[in-house]
C-alpha cells in the first residue's frame, strides 16, 4: 500500500510539472532596448536624483500608478525616473491604452508634458 501511495504521489508531481510547462519555445528578444538602456545618454533608475523635489515627484507618480488598479502588473512595473524635474517612463505595457493612461498620470503630477519622456513599449 505505501508503494502505491508514493507511485501515485510521483504521477501527481509529474503531471503537475507537465501542466506547468506552457513555454510556447519563442524567447524573448530584447537586443533593442538592451542597447538602448547601455547607451550613457538614456537614464536608468540607478540616475535617479535624490533631490527632494525629484523623489516627490517620482514617488508621487508611482503612487498614481499603483493606485490605478485597472492596470496591468506590467504597467504597475513601469520604471520612473526623475531627474532635474524630468521624468523617464520605461518599460513594457500591455496596451496603448495602459501607456496613454501612465502618461496622463505622470502629466498630471509633472505639470506638463515637456517634463515627461515617454520610453515605454507596448507588448506584441
């Protein structure tokens, strides 16, 4: 009886692991932004500034973004990064939609869309 409870016990783990294996064999390329974010002229999160006029104005983004509960974990995950007032928006959205709503928020609280830049990619 114990050997069938752990040869059903090992069916179920390797079932498991079968239905958890939904890889569709694409990997993700990601040359392009890769070479973008290396270039010393882009900001990274690393260049955000620690005035605190750039940490409120990148927190107070954030905080408009997360507080958004229809967006996506990717939008949710959007880098913001303030410098001299500027703020960079980076990363992947799961619609146009998502970006022009991450955009408006970042407007709002910037005062102007010259002190926004708009880095974010929608998925395909």
């Amino acid at each position: 009886m114990k050997i069938q409870g752990m040869m059903l016990a090992m069916l179920l783990g390797a079932a498991s692991l079968g239905a958890q294996n939904t890889d569709s064999g694409v990997k993700p390329d990601n040359t392009k932004v890769n070479k973008r974010d290396r270039d010393a002229n882009q900001p990274t999160a690393d260049q955000q500034k620690n005035t605190a006029s750039d940490l409120d104005l990148s927190k107070n983004i954030r905080r408009s973004i997360m507080d958004d509960k229809s967006l996506s974990t990717d939008a949710h995950n959007v880098k913001v990064i303030a410098q001299n007032g500027t703020v960079t928006l980076k990363g992947p959205v799961k619609s146009d939609a998502e970006k022009s709503a991450i955009m408006s928020k970042a407007v709002s609280v910037a005062g102007s869309t010259d002190k926004v830049v708009d880095q974010m990619s929608v998925k395909q």
